[in-house]
C-alpha cells in the first residue's frame, strides 16, 4: 500500500491532502507539492483512518502537541483517557503517549480509540519497561510492529545519536536529558559500539513505510539547561538528523525533525537557521523551547515564550511543556494549562508571519470588546470557559452593553465612542505631516527609512558627545 507521500510523489491528491488543503485554504495541488517534497507531512497509520487528516509543516499553521502517559505511581488507563479529553477539548492537534507504567497495550489501545488527532509513541519507552540490561534490537522492531498494527501514527526514534557524539558531552551541564537518548547512550559507552537504531534504520522504514507510520527523529542531544544550548553535541546530532530524513524520504516514509529544549531567546533563531541548514524544511517539532532554568512552576510561560518565536521563525509544531514541567508528571489540569498556552505561542508566531486568519481574529474578537458585545468576545477567545469564568461582573449584568467589567462608568472604550459617534467633527482636524508620511498601510517602506534614519541620527549624536568628552578629558 502506498504512504502519503509516495501518492503524492506520484501525483496522486488524496482525500487527506483534500481536507487539509480546505482546513489550510490552499490550493489541493499546493498540499501535494509540499507532501511529495517532504516539506508537510500528515500522520496517518493505515490503521487509524478515524482520525482528523493533520498537516504539519512550515507553510501551515503551527501545530501543538500535548504530551501525556502513565507512571509507575499512576498507573490507571482512566486517567490517561481524562488526560486526552481535556487535551482535546483544549485544541491540542497531535497527542503523545509517553506511558512507562501500568498496561502499556491496554492504555495506548484505549488513546487511539478514542483520540481525533493523530497519536505517537517512543517505542523505545515500552522496551525499557521489559528490558533493563542489553538491548536487542530484534525485540525492539517488534515493539515497533505491534504498535504500528494497533495504529499508533508516528514514532520518536533516536536514530541521531551516535558513538563519536558522547565525548561532546562531557563539558555540559545537564548531559543527556533525554530518557530515550540517556539509555542509548549509555548501552553506546558500555559496549562501544554504534546505536544500533541508526545502524538498523533501514529496517525501521520498512516498518513505518508498510503502515505509513510517520518517523520523528528524537533530538537525543537536545540541551537540558541554557548552558548547554547550541553547543557541539546538538548540532553534530542536528547534522545526522537532516541525513536520516533524506533516507526517510526516499524510502517514502514521512519525516519531521525534533528540536530543543533550554534555549535563551538570542539564540532561537540561530537554532532555526541551523536546522534549515541541515535539514531543510523538513518539518520542525520543538518541546518549548524553554528561555530560562529558573521558573519551575512556571514552565508552560519559559515555554510558551521561546514557542512565540519558535512558530515566527519556522517551527512546524510545537510540543507543550506544562507547570509541572521538571517537577512531576501533568494531572488534567496541568495538561489543560499547557494546551491553551503553547496554543497562544503558536497562534503568535502565525500571526507575525501574516499566516491565514490570525489576523482577522484579533480583529473580530477587538471589534466585539469594543461593542461590548461579550458573547461574541468571549466565544472568539482562546479559551472561552475560562474568560466566562473570570469575567468580573455582577451575575445579572446584562453582557450586551455597557459598562466594561473592569472600569465601570470610567470605561475608555465607552467615552471613545463618542469621538466614533462624533466623528465628523474630529475629521475636521488635519493630520501632522510627520504622521502621515509614517502610515504604516500606505508606507511600508517610508516606516522603515524613518527608523533608520532616527538610529543614524542617535548615533551620530552619541559619536559627537563621545567626541566632545575626549576632547574635554585631552584638554
């Protein structure tokens, strides 16, 4: 049967580049380029065709994946169920399974039965359960059969990491945050030999291409902390990854690329222009990235801030981090909480971007404030329970008019009314020559050579005062 993206190749437009192409107001034919290139990918197991048709890729809107799972200490398919339906209800677009406890069958059975969205696992994850000593790899690809016979739709691989990478490591501050990465790494220093998911890809995209199972190649070296941000051993990793999804590519296996981690804000876009170096526009899954080590608690806010900038510059999807980030597994409301949060970063980079409808929504929502019209504002919201639930109001107030809940009768939105009202009067005033040469719908350009020339005016003040101080210290 083919995948996805060998229809595509192909010249074939399915019903799931269709419906995606509708959800993302492109052309069907522009979904199919950017499928057969591999710059968008749909994750989609042939085993789960009850879900909605995802598209994730650069040129979409940014997507966000809620990450949940069962430990050892709650391990109950109940509560991952409960997990999934507030993810849902939220609006997250992808889900993950990260269970290492209880029955790890019966709880992703029970997820893809019941998710709309697409659903990945780290099949790594499961063999860790069974097995704590050697690793063989041939146990390993039949985890990875089962799971892709159940209908999971993509799989976390840590292909990336190899056994030149581990001296990299030794000068970081973290080492290897991640628990899929840590035990191969480890398995690599014990035997010296190299990660045999890398030496054994081959066999994983025979996997994945028979079920259409879509590969996320795991960033194993993803920096646990700012100070290991950018350094040696994630961008030696970043180099193979880019490689392995060419392979993924060719062998028609769709492919996206997982990034960092602790990243301070200066060096977000670094850490983009990195990746569209290496690896092209495969799309770009980033966890976070986090901008500080400081905020335990507060994690879903140090993710959401780089996420912003994350989605501006490129990133195709971005996986939550919630409060507990650091500190302890998500309950539902955490999950909750990160969902609406990463779901605020990704619509901010669209909307810097200019990307379909961001726009017109801030607008209606901001023509609904200033109508008074509640209903409407805070049914246009991004979460609209929780801006009923804090709306700070008397209960029998009458939502659709004035005054605001915050300011009463000293609302301004309701004294610049009458400047609307009143309009023909104000209309009657001409505008400044300096404002109106700076209008930024008429004069883009003009905007931008304004800003120019105030940053060489203020330089050439700051070079003249300098002047004039060494001229004052010289006499």
């Amino acid at each position: 049967m083919a995948t996805q993206i060998e229809h595509a190749k192909n010249g074939v437009i399915t019903p799931q580049m269709e419906y995606v192409a509708r959800e993302e107001h492109f052309s069907p034919e522009q979904i199919r380029q950017w499928m057969a290139s591999g710059d968008m990918i749909i994750p989609m197991n042939v085993n789960h065709m009850h879900i909605i048709p995802t598209g994730i890729g650069e040129d979409l809107l940014t997507k966000v994946n809620a990450n949940i799972g069962a430990s050892q200490k709650h391990p109950t398919v109940e509560g991952e169920l409960e997990k999934l339906d507030v993810a849902l209800k939220a609006g997250t677009h992808a889900v993950m399974d990260l269970s290492t406890g209880g029955d790890l069958t019966k709880i992703r059975e029970a997820l893809l039965a019941k998710t709309t969205r697409p659903l990945g696992t780290v099949p790594i994850y499961e063999y860790m359960t069974q097995k704590t000593g050697e690793f063989d790899i041939e146990e390993y690809l039949q985890i990875l059969i089962r799971q892709a016979q159940q209908g999971v739709d993509y799989f976390t691989i840590h292909a990336g990491v190899l056994l030149e990478h581990l001296p990299l490591i030794r000068t970081r501050l973290t080492s290897v945050v991640s628990r899929g990465g840590a035990y191969i790494a480890n398995w690599m220093h014990r035997h010296h030999k190299q990660n045999p998911l890398y030496t054994h890809f081959d066999r994983i995209l025979e996997i994945c291409h028979e079920y259409d199972v879509t590969i996320s190649l795991g960033d194993a070296l993803r920096p646990g902390s700012i100070h290991d941000a950018t350094d040696d051993a994630q961008i030696a990793e970043l180099i193979v990854l880019g490689k392995l999804a060419q392979r993924c590519r060719d062998a028609n296996v769709q492919v996206m690329i997982e990034g960092p981690g602790h990243v301070p804000l200066h060096q977000i876009k670094e850490n983009l222009d990195l990746k569209k170096q290496y690896c092209g526009k495969t799309p770009f899954y980033v966890l976070g990235p986090l901008v500080t080590d400081v905020a335990p608690g507060y994690d879903h806010i140090t993710g959401a801030i780089g996420a912003s900038l994350a989605a501006q510059y490129g990133t195709a999807m971005l996986c939550y981090i919630t409060p507990r980030e650091h500190l302890g597994l998500p309950d539902a409301k955490d999950v909750h909480e990160g969902v609406i949060a990463f779901r605020i970063a990704a619509h901010a980079g669209d909307l810097a971007n200019g990307k379909q409808g961001q726009l017109e929504w801030c607008n209606e929502l901001s023509k609904a404030r200033f109508q008074f019209n509640w209903g409407k504002q805070l049914a246009l919201s991004i979460d609209p329970p929780r801006a009923r639930q804090l709306v700070d109001i008397y209960t029998d107030h009458d939502l659709s008019v004035p005054p605001c809940s915050m300011c009463g009768d000293f609302c301004s939105m309701a004294e610049s009314q009458k400047l609307v009202s009143h309009g023909s009067k104000a209309d009657e005033v001409s505008v400044p020559d300096e404002v109106d040469t700076v209008r930024i719908g008429r004069h883009q350009d003009t905007v931008k050579d304004v800003a120019r020339k105030e940053r060489e005016q203020a330089e050439a003040r700051n070079k003249k005062q300098k002047t004039a101080s060494e001229g004052l210290v010289t006499r």
